[in-house]
C-alpha cells in the first residue's frame, strides 16, 4: 500500500528544473499520445477560440496527466515512461490508494490562453517549489492565496495538487476528506492559507499526521454518505450523442429521475 508515494515525491523534485523548459515536458505528454497512452490535451485556445499548440505548462497540471480518471494500467504505463524518460530512480507503483483524482474535463490548473492572465503559470510553478521545498507554515500567504483566484482552481484542486507532489506534508481538501473532516469536527473550508494552516493543525491532532492514509480512510469510510452522481458526457454507453448535442444546440442526461443506475 502506498507505493505510490516515492516516485510521486522523486518526480516532484525532477520536474522543478523544468521551469524554464516547459516545453520539453509538453513533448512528453506528446510522446505519450503518439504511444496511444491517454496523458492528456496538448492543445490551448486563443481569443477566438481557436486550438493552437499548448505552450506552457505547470507542475500540478503535469501531474494530472496520470491523476485523473484513467484505468490503472494507463496510469502504469505513463509512471513507466516518465521514470524512463526522467531516469527516475523509484519503482512504478502497484497501487493509488489514497489519490484523489482531477476530473478529466477541467484537469488544467490554468485556463486557456485568453482567459489566463500573465502570472496564473508563474505562480503555480513558484509554488509548486514551495510545496516541494518547504511546510505548510513556512508557505507564502499572498502567493497561495494567489494561486486560489486563478480561473478553474479551487481550495479542493489546490489542496489536492499539493498533495500529490508532496503527500507527507499536505493533505489534500477533496470531497471524502471534507466529509471525514466534518465527521470528525474539523472545518473544512478553506478560503487562505491560515485557515488551511489551520485545518492541518487540527487534522494533526484528531486524525494523525498519516495523510495518505487519511486520504485512504475517507475514501473507504463506512461512514460516508450514499451520494448517486449522474453522468454528464455525451457517451451512450458505447453510442456518442456529441454530434447530435452540437447540431441541436442540447445536453441531456442518460438516465431518467427515477432510473436506480447512476
């Protein structure tokens, strides 16, 4: 359990170099694609909403081409390529317990080209190194906080980017454990760093300082509450509404209200 853990960290601290060659680790998630390994877009927008080649990149956005909603043989399979690429010494993992997931359809830490403002990647990669480098209280307030107003990022997508490249350190704010934090009389909200600062304290002394373990706990809780999620791709099972979405300017459903099958 929990192999994940040294080559998530190995990885972490590798990839900091990348800063001013931000481009080489797009050409990785090319590579991947060309391999037929699902690691990814590698295509941004302008103003016009035009796709044009991505050219800029993140850390924690790096990282999601194997945290997201891919089989676990995928997620394998591009660990193996990156340890080969980066010459990484840990071993692939056998398992992601513990790892909450980005969702596939807003992986990016960043929005694209027209809505990103000069300095979204900038401070994801200033702290990205701090959560590499440094612990949670020796953190800068301003650039966290920062960090929090970039469009499509959030305390719980935050949190959870932090966590992975750092998980014996921070802990992420995802769903489960929100609803584990709740159970056990601890606020889960985050709106700053202090609160966050905060939130770990009290983690600390009601659950431990095992934070992947947490992670783990909340997510096979006997204790969580029975949620149903409806699907919201264009998928039919196996038959893609897409092009029918498109000419009818529509989105609907799958399943009716009353069908058990979420």
């Amino acid at each position: 359990m929990f192999s994940w853990i040294p080559i998530y960290t190995e990885l972490a601290k590798k990839i900091l170099p990348f800063r001013n060659r931000q481009s080489e680790l797009i050409q990785m998630l090319k590579e991947l694609g060309a391999e037929g390994i699902p690691a990814g877009s590698t295509f941004d927008k302008d103003d016009k909403g035009t796709k044009i080649p991505l050219a800029t990149i993140d850390p924690f956005t790096f990282y999601t081409c194997f945290n997201r909603g891919l089989t676990k043989e995928n997620r394998c399979k591009i660990l193996a390529y990156l340890k080969a690429k980066l010459q990484l010494q840990s071993e692939v993992p056998t398992d992601f317990d513990g790892i909450p997931v980005a969702n596939s359809q807003a992986a990016w830490f960043f929005p694209y080209q027209s809505e990103r403002k000069a300095d979204d990647i900038p401070s994801l990669w200033t702290l990205a190194e701090s959560v590499v480098e440094k612990a949670p209280e020796k953190l800068d307030a301003k650039l966290f906080e920062r960090c929090l107003q970039i469009l499509s990022v959030g305390p719980a997508k935050l949190t959870m980017g932090m966590f992975w490249l750092n998980p014996k350190h921070y802990i992420a704010c995802d769903a489960n454990n929100r609803e584990l934090f709740e159970r056990n009389g601890i606020n889960g909200e985050i709106k700053n760093l202090s609160m966050y600062q905060q939130l770990i304290k009290e983690v600390n002394e009601k659950l431990g300082t095992d934070y992947p373990q947490i992670s783990s706990n909340a997510v096979k809780s006997p204790n969580k509450t029975d949620k149903q999620y409806w699907a919201g791709g264009f998928r039919w099972g196996d038959d893609s509404q897409l092009e029918r979405f498109i000419q009818d300017n529509v989105w609907q459903i799958r399943y009716s209200k009353t069908d058990a099958k979420p």
